[in-house]
C-alpha cells in the first residue's frame, strides 16, 4: 500500500470514488467546490499494489471563534468498500497527521464516528470547550492535537469554510 499527496490525474478517479462510496453527491461536490476555491491544505490517496486509487483523506482549513489558527478539518475520509477493515484509513490517518504537524498546523476536527476516529487519536472536541457549528452529537465532533499545548486556551465555535453548507444536514 503507497499512501502519497494527490496529483491531478487522481481528481477525477478521487470524484468517482466519493461519488461511489457516498448515499449522495454531496461530499464529492464539496471536495471539488475546496479544492477549485483554493481551500485544500492536504489532500492524500492510498494506492494498491496496481496504482489504483484505494483510498482518499482531505483537509481543509477551519475557524474558532472566528480565528485562523492554522486548525484543519479532516472531511472526508473514505477508503473503497472491498479494501476496508486492513488499516487503511487509520493509516491515511497517521501519515496526514505527521505531515500536516511538520507543515506547522497544529490541530484536526473531524465529525464522524466517535469509536473510528478515537483510534486515530482523536477525542471529544466538547473535554476542551470546543464546539461544532451544528446540532450534532457531542461525541461525533472531535479533535486531535498535533502540536503540543496548542489545544489549551483555544476554546468556542469551530467553524469550516462556507462550502459545508451546502452539506445535507
């Protein structure tokens, strides 16, 4: 398994595989409305033995309370049906959290499954007084720090860019 940073022959086998793997279009859409308005900090696929593209994370930046603090949000995560449940998406996981760290961002939020994203190191957003902009359960909304003791003293509204909107709620 190669995990790499994606290049532009992977935007349309990316699309498909979001489109595919998703019950909508929606974060298919999303991803192609960040990436073309400049809102892409990272995005990496995971590729098989053939070159094929398996798997696929992306980040992009987020507020709090209004403040660019260099903080990611990891949106989406999605690994091919027929490759999940071999580590690849805790794997896209690790590898983007080294490289956003050395890249100087120092903190993630995911919303997602509590119990997935837990053994990625990601805990509940809520235990450092952060919040998400929707109504959503509080263990879904988490949070990873990448750089230490930059959590502390940040608390408030997590906020992404405005093309989540557009998200089915």
């Amino acid at each position: 398994m190669l995990i790499r940073t994606e290049v532009p022959a992977d935007i349309l086998t990316i699309d498909a595989l979001l489109r595919h793997t998703f019950d909508t279009e929606a974060e298919a859409d999303l991803v192609m409305t960040l990436r073309e308005n400049g809102h892409m900090t990272l995005s990496l696929v995971a590729c098989n033995d053939e070159g094929e593209v398996v798997g696929h994370i992306f980040f992009s930046p987020v507020t709090v309370s209004g403040q660019d603090l260099g903080w990611q949000g990891l949106a989406p995560l999605v690994v091919k049906a027929e490759y999940r449940g071999q580590g690849i998406g805790q794997t896209l996981m690790r590898e983007s959290a080294e490289i956003l760290a050395e890249l100087g961002y120092p903190v993630v939020v995911v919303l997602g499954d509590h119990s997935y994203y837990r053994k990625g190191g990601y805990v509940t957003a809520a235990e450092h007084g952060l919040r998400c902009t929707w109504p959503v359960p509080e263990e879904a909304f988490m949070v990873q720090e990448l750089l230490p003791s930059t959590l502390s003293g940040h608390h408030g509204l997590v906020e992404y860019s405005a093309p989540f909107s557009a998200l089915p709620a």
